[in-house]
C-alpha cells in the first residue's frame, strides 16, 4: 500500500500563524491580533517559534474566545483507487488564532471537537480523489478545477468549517473530509486479482438521531441521507454500484 507524507507546514509565532503546501508557492497568512486570512507568496526562510508538519486544513471554528484553526495532525492509508490513496483522519489539532490567556474557557469544547475529529475513525479524505462524489459524478465533472471547486457540497463535512478559505478562494489549502465508512481490498477470483471498494459518504444535512430527524423538507433534503458506492477496479476498467438510503 502506498503511505502519505504530511502535504503542509504550519509554523506559528506570537502574532502569525502561516501555512505552506508542497502543492504551491503560496502560503496561507493568518494574522492573530485581527483574525485576518490572506493569500501570500511563500518565503524560503521563515522566521517562527514553532513549526510542524500537518496532512490537512479542515477549516476554522468560532469558540468563546475567538476563532480557532482545524487541521489534521496524522492520518492512515486504507488503500487506493485509480492510484489515488484513500486517508482516515486518527488525529486533529484545534489551535486558538487569538493571542489571549483566557484558552481555559473554551477547553471544553476543543475536547469535544478532538474526540469528534481524532477518535471515531469516521473521516476520510484525499489529496488526488473527489471522496464526496461517485465515480459517474466524477467522470462528467471539470477537471480543470480544484477538488475544492467540484466537490458535492451534500457530502463535505468540513463544508461549513471552510466558508472563509473558499471565499478567500484558497483552495490549495482546503482539506474537504467525508463522515461514513471506506474499506478497500484486493481480492482474486479465478486467478485474478481485483480491487473491491466500499465507500459510504453521510450527508451534512438533515443529520440526526432516527426519532429527532425523519423525513423531507421543503428544500428537498431527506434526514440522515446516505450515499454507499461499491467500486471494482480490474486493470484498466473500473465499475461502480450506488445505494441511497435515508429515514
């Protein structure tokens, strides 16, 4: 299987917290004081107090004492399809923009959104492959544009997280992750060797527990819709199956 290295460093001062892509010779400015994002060239020297590598930018949230960063700190290879490797999010980070001692305030809800993100192996993502949409969506798609730019916004979990990179238009350093369940395996049937993919993707709207959220509303949009596409690559050809399902 092939593995991933992290795509993006973070590097972070007192004042600025800056994001560099392998993808780009931009970089991502985030001005602490202000909470202003902007669109900068990279520089070859950074000067910062801390620097890590990250696999993703999830988007930002707003909390009590102001908005705060998402991004995913380690991630693991299920598998690939059509040479695209499939990545499950096992780690994330959610780091305060603001420079203010009152972090205390909102430790309860970082907890939450660390065990939402890291702990339920439940996001997905890719750095080559549109996760949040089939392959026939896929193959009439434009791919001239961004993942960003084409993705199906219904199954983009991060969708609401990310309003300010797509209206930065930073699509190189948008992260968009699915919530379902992908397993990926190669099997053989007389002598040869196939791929078999799974690949459930949840809906962002309309989600919830099955007595609290039934039904349509007046936008069309059914409750706890689900998408599970079933994907065989043999060589160069490759099939897929779509179920939908919803309550």
């Amino acid at each position: 299987m092939q593995t991933s290295s992290p795509k993006f460093t973070l590097y972070e001062s007192v004042d600025t917290i800056l994001i560099t892509s392998k993808s780009t010779q931009t970089a991502l400015h985030i001005d602490r004081p202000s909470g202003k994002f902007s669109l900068e060239p990279a520089k070859s020297n950074i000067a910062a107090e801390h620097s890590r590598p990250i696999f993703g930018l999830l988007g930002s949230i707003d909390l009590l004492t102001g908005r705060h960063l998402l991004v995913v700190t380690s991630c693991v290879p299920i598998g690939s399809i059509l040479g695209s490797v499939i990545l499950r999010v096992t780690s994330a980070d959610v780091i305060r923009i603001p420079p203010t001692s009152a972090a205390q305030l909102d430790e309860p809800y970082v907890k939450l959104l660390n065990a939402c993100l890291g702990h339920n192996n439940l996001f997905y993502f890719s750095y080559d492959m549109d996760l949040s949409s089939t392959i026939q969506r896929t193959s009439s798609s434009n791919k001239s544009l961004s993942i960003p730019e084409r993705a199906d916004e219904r199954f983009v979990y991060n969708h609401i997280l990310l309003t300010q990179l797509y209206a930065l238009k930073a699509f190189d350093f948008i992260t968009t992750v699915v919530l379902g369940y992908m397993e990926i395996s190669t099997l053989e049937i007389g002598g040869k060797q196939f791929t078999y993919a799974l690949l459930s993707r949840r809906c962002r709207h309309r989600a919830g527990t099955r007595y609290n959220m039934r039904g349509v509303d007046a936008a069309g949009m059914v409750a706890n819709f689900v998408e599970t596409e079933q994907i065989v690559e043999y060589k160069s050809e490759v099939v897929s199956f779509v179920q939908t399902r919803y309550s």
